[in-house]
C-alpha cells in the first residue's frame, strides 16, 4: 500500500523560534529598501575624490574612510538579502530583492574601482611614506599593502572599471546554479521497505536520508536523488564552464602564469603549500579511508560497498537522539574550557536567535554562518534530531565566535583572514566537542559512536571537500589547455578523483561522477581544499592545547581576535604551528589513522 508523501512547511508555517531573528538587520523589508536607496546615492558622492587621490593624504585618507563606512552598510544590506534568499530561495520578492543587491553591488564596484587605479599610479613609495608618517593609515596598512602587491597584474582605469561594472554578470553562473539548484529542481518521492512514500529534497537527501542507518532509504533516496541531478547535468555542466572559463580568462588577462596562481595570490598561499595539502592527503590519507570502507561493508553486513553506502551509520541501533536544547547545553560545556569571553558569544548564538534550523521548502541546502559587521553572526542549519547536527552546530558557531571576535577587535577591512585558515577556528569547535563526549563517558559503545562523529569531520573535510579540491586542481588544468567542459568531461575527471581515491574498497556507480554538482563550493575560487587546511591547523591547535593548557588556548584566541591582519602562515604561527612544512598535514592524517585503528579494535 503506497500512503500520501509527507509535506514539508512553507517558510510561513515555520516556528518562529526556530528561525533567525534578521530584525536584528533591518526592522523590515521597507527599511531594507530605504538603506538601498541611501546606499546608492552615497555611492555618488564618491566623485568628488575620483581624479584627486594623488593630491593629498588628506584626500586619500577621507576617501578611504568613506569606503570603509559604505562598505559596512553594503555587507550588512547584502547579508539580508542572501539570507532571506537563503531561507526560501522560492519567494520570488527573495529573489528579486538578491537581484537588486547584485545589481548595487556592481554598481558600488565600478563607481569605486578607481580608488585602487589611483593608489597603483600614484609615484613610488607614496603610499608608503603615509603609512609610516601618518597614523590614520594604520588601520588601512594592510589593505593598502596588499593592493601594492597586485600592481604588476592592474589593468587600466577604464578597463579595470569596465570589468567592475560586469561584476553582476560575474557572478552569474553561481547565481544560476542557486536558483536551478533550490528553486526549480525538483525531486521524485521514493518508496521505502514499507512501501511508504517519502519526500525527497536537497536538504532532506543530505542532511538525513544519506546518513539513514536503512539500507532501502538510504539507496532507494540516492537513486531519485541522482535521477533527478542527471537531467540537470548538461545545464549545470554550461553553469560551471562559464564559471571557470571567468576564471582562466581573467587570469590570462591580468597576466597571470596561471589561474590557480591569480586564486591563491588572494588567499597568500605558495602553491607548494597547496599542492601538499592535496597531494599529501589523498596518498596517505586513502590507506586508513579504505579500511574504514571495508570495515563499515563488514560489520553493517552490506552486499556490496556503495558510493551511496559511505555516509551510512556504523552502529546504526546506537542513535541517542538528541533535540536542539540538548545538544545546546552539551556544546556550551564542550567550549566552556575556551573560558568566560568565548563561552558568552556562544550561548548568545543559541539563545537569541542566530540560528535558524527549521526545515521548509526553498531553504538552502548544508550549513553556513554569516557575519555582517556591526550585527552578530547568523547560522543556517536544518535540524534533524540527530547527534551529528550539533558536531556540525558546533562547527558554525566555531565561524559565528572568530568572526564575532574579529569583527569586535578590527576595523572592517582587517576583519576576514585567507580561507586558508577559515576553516581552522569551526573544526577546532567539533574537536572540542569531540573531546569533551570522549571524556565524559565510560561507555564503549557511546566512545565508539564518538570516534565516528570525528571520523565524521575528517571525512568532511579531508575526504569530501578535499576531493574537490584535487577536482578543482584538473578541471582548471585541462580548461587552460582549452578541453571544452562539458557534462561528460566534468563526470570523467570526477569519477577518476574518486577512483583514485577508494580503489577497489567502493563500489562507484555512474551517479557518483554527478557528485560535482552537489556543491557551491567550486563558484567559490580554490575554496575546498581549504577545508582541509583550517582542520590541519585546528588537529595541532588541539594537540597543543592537550599538551600546553591555558598558554595555548590564550595564544588560539589571540588568533581569532588578530582577524585578517596576518597572513596565514604568520597567523598560524602565532599560535604556534608551521603550516610551511608538510609535518602537520602528515601528523594529522596519522591521527585519523589513530581513530580508524581504534575503531577497528572495537570490534574486535
């Protein structure tokens, strides 16, 4: 007997306490707009400095001032549309209004693209002898200094102003892919054991039905899953070409050897350090992967080792559920050792409506934070009563309490580290959380289930976004050797990508090469390998906080409140570890090797 599908809320219908409380943005819609309209008359008065940089400091330095206070208000406009188009990206008001700020912000970007053309032509050591003679640059050093850099590769004024105003078309491709991916796809219901039919959806595919310990939904969901990502293929395949062609062409245009040199130039990272993250990991991390395939085939009793297979619980009867209040007071425990300051920020983001959980249609898939400046951070998350909801809890509000620190303590443009580290401050939550389960329980069977939430993150970052990553790495490789991107090229390079990487311990059907069009993450410039990186730095963090005690801990928040006015190697230096030297990613990917051992012997 096939009953009635189960019906998913409306935004409407959605608890309000279950939502993000945006007020704290913008009262309302209206006064959305009436920021907007201020917004774009602001932007008008920047032709009063435009041809007059070069006259004075005075000039240059109320000029500056002046793109710091509109950059505020533009993040914090921008920040509300994304997250109402982010909560139900089938309104069609959301997605007029994210039009209207993709619209302003080209506009704010090509009136204000002289701004850098004037400091670049100004005389050398200009720039220079301001930051060392005047004080009131020295917020703005680091910003200026960057932009010094970037000299060999500026164009024109009037070219560099032309591609300003294009900035909306620029990020059309992932726009597209939103919108296609949240408003228009849509999902067969499937049938599970009981002949029951079940919804399907981005969100519900992979924040539950890829993690059910029922083989028949867990299958039987990937297939109407991967039934519907197949006839979006070839259109997803034009999306993401366009995206990279952008990427190869602007390279080529700025005079670049490369595009992975134009993209890691903005994160500050040699590109030996990008390729050991990638080539280190995938060579040694495999072996300990491969065990853990053919453990979990093992003991779950399976047929065969799916793709579809790999996410599935391993002690499937051991499921402690767990409500959001629950897994709350379990996370402010886990973080209280990060002591009183960071412990605050945190319960604030669990009680006063950062979060919004609530599951209804339209609402993106995963989970992010947002940080505008001048506001608190806001977490989206679709809560599904499981434990493994507040490991990734945790890991946003890791992002919601660095930047909230970051934003406190630094002036905007000093606020936002390389991504090369962003991901450290989120995973050291999920470590921390990890830990403190650990500690608190003599139960073997609730440290297995432990070791398998950090399993859990490992293999989000180090295998998932990771393999992306090494994705990436081909796919902008043979796009500059001018191979057209097509659907057929895109599921060949990933296939290989996994191929490479499971062996024989996975089985790989031919939905597992549309896993390329599961994730944002490649409009995004070399934003996945970065996961691995931030959770490179945050195992170390945590080995030496194990190690060291509070000296540690006091050197991490210094870190998170240091914000983007260090690079990446300095930064994390600062807390004590060289990400210079292929040592910590060895050591890291050994102590996954330490989980799966022990995971293993707990079966024995």
């Amino acid at each position: 007997m096939v009953t009635k599908a189960a019906i998913r809320l409306l935004r409407s219908e959605a608890p309000e306490d279950a939502t993000w409380n945006l007020k704290d943005l913008f009262s309302n819609e209206g006064e959305w707009k009436q920021e907007i309209k201020e917004i774009e008359n602001e932007i008008e008065t920047f032709k009063l400095y435009k041809g007059q940089l070069h006259t004075n400091a005075d000039i240059l330095y109320k000029c500056l001032s002046a793109q710091e206070k509109i950059m505020i208000r533009l993040v914090q406009a921008g920040t509300y549309a994304n997250l109402r188009q982010s909560e139900d990206g089938t309104n069609p008001i959301n997605q007029a209004n994210s039009s209207i700020m993709a619209s302003l912000r080209a506009k704010a970007g090509a009136s204000l693209s002289f701004i850098d053309s004037e400091i670049l032509a100004m005389p050398e050591g200009t720039v220079e002898e301001y930051i060392a003679d005047d004080s009131r640059f020295e917020p703005f050093s680091t910003q200026l200094m960057d932009l010094l850099k970037t000299k060999k590769h500026q164009l024109s004024p009037e070219t560099e102003e032309a591609l300003a105003a294009l900035g909306e078309i620029h990020g059309a491709p992932y726009s597209i892919y939103q919108v296609a991916k949240l408003a228009d796809m849509q999902f067969s219901n499937f049938v599970d054991k009981n002949d029951n039919e079940q919804p399907n959806s981005f969100a519900l595919f992979e924040d539950r039905y890829e993690f059910s310990p029922d083989k028949t939904i867990r299958r039987n969901a990937y297939q109407s899953f991967s039934e519907s990502l197949t006839q979006y293929k070839n259109t997803f395949a034009a999306v993401y070409s366009t995206e990279v062609k952008k990427q190869v062409s602007l390279a080529k245009l700025r005079k670049y050897e490369s595009v992975t040199d134009m993209l890691l130039e903005a994160q500050h990272v040699t590109k030996e350090m990008y390729h050991n993250q990638l080539d280190i990991i995938q060579k040694e991390l495999a072996p300990h992967m491969r065990r853990f395939a053919h453990l979990k085939k093992r003991v779950l009793g399976l047929d065969k080792m799916l793709f579809c297979d790999l996410k599935a619980p391993l002690d499937p009867e051991f499921n402690p559920q767990t409500t959001y209040s629950e897994a709350s007071s379990v996370i402010l425990k886990a973080l209280k050792i990060m002591g009183p300051e960071y412990s605050e920020i945190m319960e604030k983001g669990l009680t006063e409506r950062w979060v919004d959980r609530a599951d209804n249609i339209g609402k993106a898939t995963g989970a992010f934070c947002a940080s505008p400046y001048g506001s608190h951070p806001f977490i989206l998350i679709t809560w599904t009563d499981t434990m493994r909801g507040a490991f990734v809890l945790a890991h946003e509000l890791g992002h919601a309490g660095h930047f909230y620190l970051a934003n406190k303590n630094q002036r905007i443009m000093n606020t936002r580290p390389s991504t090369y580290f962003v991901e450290a401050p989120s995973t050291m939550n999920e470590l921390l959380l990890g830990q403190y389960l650990m500690n608190s329980t003599e139960d073997k069977r609730m440290k297995r289930w432990v070791i398998l939430q950090l399993l859990g993150t490992y293999y989000h970052n180090f295998v998932t976004h990771l393999l992306e990553g090494e994705f990436q790495r081909r796919i902008y490789t043979i796009a500059e050797q001018g191979t057209p991107l097509t659907a057929k090229t895109l599921c060949e390079q990933k296939m290989d990508t996994l191929s490479s990487f499971w062996g024989d311990a996975v089985e790989l059907d031919g939905y597992a090469a549309l896993t390329w069009m599961r994730q944002p993450h490649y409009y995004m410039g070399l934003y996945p390998y970065t996961y691995s990186a931030g959770l490179t730095a945050s195992t170390a963090m945590m080995q030496m906080i194990n190690e060291e005690g509070q000296p540690a801990i006091d050197r991490w928040l210094d870190v998170l409140k240091i914000g983007g006015t260090k690079k990446p190697l300095d930064l994390l230096k600062h807390a004590g570890i060289d990400m210079s030297k292929p040592d910590a990613i060895r050591k890291a990917v050994s102590y996954v090797g330490t989980l799966v051992n022990e995971l293993e012997k707990s079966y024995e």
